[in-house]
C-alpha cells in the first residue's frame, strides 16, 4: 500500500481492522485526521500510520 494512497471510510475500518462506526466516531471526534468531500470522508494512509505510530507510545 503507497504511503500517500488516499483512502475511504470502507478501507479505513479494514486497514484499521475496526467498525465503519467506529471510523466515524473517531473522525466526528477529531481524533483521526480526514477530509470530507460532500458526503464522503477521504483520509491518507500515511496520517492513519502516523497516528498510529503516535498511539503506539503515549502507552509507555
């Protein structure tokens, strides 16, 4: 997967492995990064990847 694909909610939730729902409430939460497009959420995979580099170390 590019680093700068840019992804929809769809594959968000399965490159997360999470809920479609679950995207949602991250997003209407401000705590994924993404841009909506009419109706349409779009995000880029390498801020899903940064986010997750982050999450992984508040932990320690």
């Amino acid at each position: 997967m590019d680093p700068d694909e840019i992804l929809n909610i769809k594959d968000v939730s399965n490159y997360l492995k999470i809920p479609i729902s679950t995207v949602y409430k991250l997003v209407q939460d401000g705590k994924v990064p993404a841009v909506k497009f009419g109706k349409h959420w779009r995000f880029l995979k390498k801020d899903l990847d940064h986010l997750f580099e982050q999450k992984k170390f508040e932990d320690f």
